[in-house]
C-alpha cells in the first residue's frame, strides 16, 4: 500500500506593482484568500487553526511576503468549504485564459466532450490505425508541451474513435486507444487552465479503460485520476488511487509495468510531500529510482514518460513542494538533464527549481529559472499556477523589480 490512510509593458514603474491587485489584473492567491475569509467572516486566527496551518505564515501569505505552496492551499480551501479554484482562479479571474491562439481549439474540444458517445453524430468512418497514428502525433505534442496544437486536433479523433467503438462494440483495442485520447484531452486542458473540462475528460478516459483489456491503460487511467486529484488537493484521495493503479498492474514484469510502477512511485511521492509527509515521500523516491532501467527515457511507455531523468527531477521537486528551498537547490546543483529530455518534464524542473531558489532567498535566479523554462516549455510555463504565484511573490517583495519581470508578468498575463 502506498500509505496508511490519513500586452507587454515598457514602462519599468509598473514592475514594481505587477503583483497588486488592480480591476484587470488576477488577485494574488493571499489577496484572493483575505477576500474570501473575509466573506465568510472568518479572521485570520480561526482560518489558522481550522486549517491547520501556522498564523504567522497566513498573515504573511495574506501580505504577498510568502508564496502559498499547494497544500498551503489545499488546506485552507478546505477549512472554508471552496474549491481550490477559488483561490487560484482557474482559469484566471477576470481575464480569458490565454492567447486566442493558444485558446481557439477549446470550444471544439468542450463540445466533443460533451458529445461524448452520442450515437446520432453524423461521422464518416476513419481506419483505426490512421486513428493510432493521429493519437501518436498526439502523444509527442503532449510531451513537447503543444498544448494548444493538441485541443485542435482532439474534437475529430474522439468523434472517429466513438464511431469505431460503435461499429466494433467488442474491439478492446478501440476502447483503450479512446482511453489514451481522453488522457491527452485531460492534461492539454488542465495546462491551458480549463480544470472544469479536465474533470469530464479524465472520467471519459476511466471508463473507456474499463472496457479494454489492457490492464496497463486501467492502471494509466488511475495514475492520471490521482493527478486531477492533486490538483484538487484532495492528497489522501490521491495516494489511494494510486494503490488502485499498482493493484491493476499485471504480473510478470515487463519493461512498461516497470516504468508504470516507477512513474506511480513518483506521483505518489509528490502527493506524500503536499501532505508534509517528508518520510514517505522519499520513501517513493527510493522506490521509484529502483525502477530505472536504460532506454526508458527513449520509449516513453504509456506516456509516462518514466526512467532516470524523471527521477532526478522529482528528487529536486519533492523538498520544494515541501518548501524546503536549500534542499532543492543543493539536489539540484548534481542535476543534468539531457538534450533529449522531454520539454513537458524539463520546462516543470525549471519551474520547481525557480520556487526552490525563491524559497532558498534568490529572487534573480529564481526569475532566471523561469526564464528558462519559457524558451522550453512556453504554454506549460504560461498557465501553470505556480509560475503565476512565483512572479506575483517576486514583485511584491521585492521594490526593485526588474523590467524583465514586468515583461515576463504580462507575458504571462498578469497585468495592472
């Protein structure tokens, strides 16, 4: 068991003040939490003890002095009755949620979701294996980070994969090549800030699996539930799926079972590190990197994009996610990721290593990771959550915010 229960702007003034609050721009998550304890007539004592959290770090979170990690989070949403998404405003308040080109694919994809299976969509018959190739075009976007190129292309492999799984009920092969394509839907959605939609694609991927004889692609389609768990910092939740996902894994081992249990090991390890249980975290690390075998890297089995690098990533992002920032970036100074690493593992060592450097008292390397992760992995780095509080937290703690701040702010969106 994995655990017991428990626009840019050239006006370097506004730099200065790219974290405040203003009518267009999205509250800090601090901002955002002092709102909303205020609406629910909670002071800053009770929210603290309630959610189990320390009453001087609340108050400096409230001021923009401290990022809120996840299970910072987490905790006080729960304390509160509200969705995680309230503080982090998912897709950003007050705002669309990116670039139009990056965004234009989404009402298709939402409609397809919705369309689900729906026998009455008039829909031409494609061959599976155009199908099988498309969902590998799919695949490589989703590990070079094309988000946006993804949702574009997903709306019609759906709809020809639920036309094939009606014309050929009994074809289990089908059922998880649909399985698979939900599961791209899922993470393509989240990473362009659509968590509502990720929600509905990653049940669709459940179910499809269920009706396959892969025992692999069901044991893929719980580590990717123990995912959208995570983001909704439902910890405990996650760490249980995950039991569920090495418990469909079938015997003997081969090199994919191998790389799903190391890559389960690995998510397991950052949900123990959200619920500040360093001892088990490390534990999965430990797991996980007895798992390594060559050439993992090269075959991505079942996208989970397992082997040494990986490991090496997560080490670095285990002691952040437990805002241990002197940790990580020590790990990290051991670290090299090779050329060939996938931009969707490497783009989030950057992001983590730029909170590692935050929290550690360096806020130029800090903006210097983040910067990095940009030129590799730009649609991730714009929309994740983390990259938004990281800029917000330097620019409010720091009066002499830099130009390249300002700029990198409003290329994420976070604008006065």
């Amino acid at each position: 068991m994995l655990h017991e229960t428990p626009g840019e702007t050239e006006n370097p003034e506004q730099a200065e003040t790219a974290g405040e609050q203003s009518a267009e721009s999205p509250a800090r998550i601090g901002t955002r939490i002092a709102e909303l304890r205020k609406i629910h007539g909670v002071t800053q004592r009770a929210l603290s003890v309630r959610a189990a959290v320390s009453y001087s770090l609340l108050r400096k979170v409230e001021r923009g002095e401290r990022t809120a990690s996840h299970s910072f989070v987490a905790a006080v949403a729960r304390a509160m009755s509200i969705n995680i998404t309230d503080l982090t405003e998912e897709p950003p308040h007050g705002r669309g949620p990116g670039p139009a080109a990056e965004q234009c694919g989404v009402p298709a994809l939402r409609q397809a979701l919705v369309e689900g299976a729906d026998p009455e969509l008039d829909t031409d018959p494609r061959p599976v294996e155009d199908l099988r190739a498309d969902v590998a075009r799919i695949k490589e976007w989703d590990r070079r980070t094309r988000h946006a190129e993804a949702v574009q292309a997903l709306p019609d492999v759906l709809r020809h994969l639920h036309h094939a799984a009606r014309e050929r009920p009994d074809d289990h092969q089908v059922h998880e090549l649909l399985a698979a394509t939900y599961s791209y839907a899922m993470i393509a959605l989240y990473r362009l800030g659509h968590l509502d939609l990720c929600h509905l694609a990653d049940e669709r991927s459940r179910a499809a699996a269920a009706r396959g004889r892969d025992a692999v692609r069901g044991s893929v389609a719980e580590w990717n539930h123990a995912l959208v768990l995570l983001f909704d910092g439902s910890y405990t939740a996650g760490l249980r799926s995950l039991d569920r996902s090495l418990e469909l894994l079938p015997a003997p081992e081969t090199p994919a079972t191998a790389a799903m249990r190391g890559a389960v090991h690995l998510r397991a390890a950052i949900l123990a590190a959200r619920t500040t249980d360093a001892e088990l975290a490390d534990e999965h690390l430990r797991e996980a990197r007895a798992m390594v075998a060559d050439g993992q890297d090269e075959a991505n089995h079942y996208g989970t994009k397992f082997g040494p690098t990986n490991v090496d990533i997560h080490s670095v992002a285990v002691p952040v996610e437990l805002a241990d920032g002197t940790t990580a970036v020590t790990r990290a100074s051991a670290v090299r990721l090779p050329e060939t690493t996938a931009p969707s593992r490497s783009g989030h060592y950057w992001i983590d290593l730029s909170r590692g450097w935050l929290l550690h008292g360096d806020r130029r390397r800090s903006l210097e990771c983040l910067q990095h992760a940009r030129r590799i992995a730009p649609q991730l780095t714009r929309y994740h959550p983390q990259v938004h509080e990281t800029v917000q937290s330097l620019a409010a703690s720091d009066a002499r915010s830099t130009n390249s701040l300002s700029h990198f702010a409003a290329w994420c969106g976070i604008r006065r």
